[in-house]
C-alpha cells in the first residue's frame, strides 16, 4: 500500500495532507485503469480478472515490502502503532476513491454489468470499465494492506505459495466459508441504511454474480450496491469503501496479531527447551487430550516442529506418523529422561492455554505430567 509523500504532522495543515492523499490515490488509480484496460469481457465473466489483479497488485509490491522498509519508515515505532496507522490511511484511501469513482456511476450501469453474462464482445464496455476500476482499486488496497500488517508482526507469507496466497486474499476480503456476500455488505453499513440495502439486495440486480466465481461473485456484490440505488451513490460509495476496508484491516489485524502471539510462544518454548524431542511429544498430547484440536493449537505445533527442526535439527519421523497417539507411549519417554524436566512441564502448560481455558482433559494430563517431572 503506497505511503503519501507526506504525513499530517509535516504539513502541519490538514489541507495539506488531504491533497498529498488526494494524489496518492489518483496515481494509484491511473495505474488500475491501465490494468483494467487489459481485461477482455471474458476476463470480467469468467473471474480471471481477479487471479490477474492478484498477481498485479502483490507480485512488484511483495519485492519492496518487507520488515526493514518499515523499519526504515517507522524505526522504533511498536508493530500495533504503525498497523493502526496503516489502517487508518488505507481507510481515507479508500473513501477518497469511492467518491472519485462514483462520480461516474450512472444508473445503467448495473444493467450493463448483466450484459456481460451473454455472448460478449472482446472489448469491456466503458460502464462495466468503471466498475472494475473501483473494484479493483479497493481488492488491491485491502490485498496490500493485509500484507502489510502480516509482515509488521512478522507473520511469514509468501504470495507465491498457493496456500499463503489463498489465506490472504481469505483474511484481506473477511471471507469465510459459506458466508453470502450480501451479510458482509450488511454489516458494514451503517444501521440506519441496512433496511435500504436488504431491500435493495431482494431485487435481481446481482443476477449477473452467480457468472462469477466465488471470489468475483463476493466482490462484485459488496461493491455494486453503489452503483444500484438512485441519489446516494457517491456518499454511499465513500461510505462503503471506507468501511469495508476499516473491517479489513481489523481483520487482518486481529488474525495476524493472534499468529504472531503464537510464534512468539513456539520460539519461546523453542528456546528454552533442553528436551525438544520429548517436548513434541508432549505438546501433542496436551493438544490430543480432547477430540478437538482449535486453530490456534494447530498453528502451535506447526511452528513448534518447524522451529525443533530449525534450532535443534531434530526431525521425528515416528511423531509424524502418529494417528492416534497413545498416552502410555509418551509416559515412558518422559520416565526415561533423567534430570529436570521443569522446561517439558513448562512448555506443556503453554500448550494448554494457547486457545483459552483449561479443559478437564488438559487439567488431568498436565496432572499426570506434573507427578512425573516433580519425581524424586
């Protein structure tokens, strides 16, 4: 996400800061025509055009962002202040663009997107061109600025990979499984218009999403809705734009902020591990105590078998191959190890609250392991 040339406390006039801004997101913009230029209608009904603006808006971008460029802007500054500011600028970003882009609405617009569902000419019609402009201009921003705030907390991403690619575009978009498209445009506008917007959405105006696929489909329809109610389009655009995209940033802020928590807790139980073999073993069972293993247990021992291998060049095979692992195994292992085992029983009791409260089944095995640390 491009920085403006300038921040509020240099200029010391919020005109000044407005309009540095104001230019930012023009050349921003100029850019994004330049790509939606190149798309073909069949881009726009097939959904290519999104897999295509993924590949614009990260692959140059993802080259010159990393940890030190922010360092070199914000050296010093905690990694939660400077992602609060990023937020906050993506979000003025994103409500300078809406207002610019739906000055150039027009009520046919919705029409002229539905068109697209039929047999198309090669070239993308100047109306439909208009939407693609913003929708690509607010997939980009939020895009970028989710990867933004994964590398301030030092979560590794690499847009490459199709997995971590998927997870962002998942995290920047607030995407969830199975969720319509239209509640997430509910809840980002303010109460007082959701009865406009609900009655808005039970018209067939967004016929032509189902020729989208997922991805397009959530975004066209988070988007049109600005271009699809008569003498609130650009306020509604502003408002939409900015809301949205404060809701990704939060998102993103809040997903990223809890795996670099994690990350933290595997490197520290890494580190102070003077038995990481015995400590996997262990850590797999606190997490197997109950039938389910949550999200943030999973990410644990990822990077805790990542970190064992990286720092102790310790690979364990059996482990791996464990389905169902049986508690009378790991007993004997940790009956085995001579000497103090305070790290092991430590490293456990981390493990058990890295998803929240004790269970009755960690409690009973944390017992356990406390009975056989504390002997002799």
């Amino acid at each position: 996400m491009t920085d403006a040339p300038t921040h509020a406390a240099d200029t010391g006039t919020d005109e000044a800061h407005d309009a540095a801004d104001r230019k930012v997101v023009e050349q921003e913009q100029a850019e994004i025509k330049d790509f939606v230029k190149g798309l073909s209608a069949d881009d726009i009904r097939s959904g290519n055009w999104f897999s295509k603006l993924a590949a614009h808006a990260m692959n140059s971008y993802t080259e010159k962002v990393d940890w030190q460029y922010f360092q070199d802007r914000y050296a010093g500054v905690p990694a939660d202040a400077i992602v609060d500011q990023r937020i906050k600028m993506a979000s003025r970003y994103a409500a300078l663009e809406g207002g610019l882009s739906a000055g150039a609405y027009t009520a046919t617009v919705a029409a002229t997107i539905g068109s697209l569902g039929g047999a198309s000419p090669a070239t993308v019609p100047a109306a439909v061109a208009t939407v693609m402009v913003d929708i690509a201009f607010i997939t980009q921003l939020q895009l970028r600025l989710a990867y933004d705030i994964s590398v301030l907390y030092r979560v590794p991403l690499d847009v490459h990979d199709p997995e971590d690619l998927w997870k962002l575009i998942r995290v920047a978009l607030t995407i969830k499984s199975g969720e319509a498209a239209n509640k997430t445009v509910v809840k980002a506008v303010p109460a007082l218009m959701r009865p406009l917007v609900k009655r808005f959405y039970s018209k067939s105006v967004l016929a032509a999403g189902k020729a989208l696929p997922v991805v397009g489909k959530h975004l066209l329809q988070r988007n049109v809705i600005k271009i699809g109610i008569p003498l609130i389009g650009v306020p509604l655009a502003v408002l939409l734009n900015r809301y949205t995209t404060l809701l990704a940033g939060r998102h993103a802020r809040a997903v990223f902020r809890n795996e670099a928590r994690v990350i933290e807790l595997a490197e520290g139980m890494s580190g102070n591990s003077r038995h990481p073999q015995l400590m996997l073993w262990v850590a797999w069972l606190v997490i197997r105590a109950n039938s389910k293993i949550a999200d943030d247990e999973a990410l644990l021992m990822r990077h805790l078998v990542r970190l064992v291998r990286e720092r102790h060049e310790v690979v364990d095979e059996r482990l791996a191959h464990v389905v169902d692992i049986d508690p009378a195994e790991v007993w004997k292992r940790v009956d085995a190890e001579p000497g103090n085992l305070s790290d092991v029983l430590d490293a456990a009791e981390r493990v058990a609250t890295v998803d929240g409260d004790l269970d009755s089944h960690e409690k009973a095995v944390l017992a356990k392991l406390r009975e056989r640390c504390h002997r002799g």
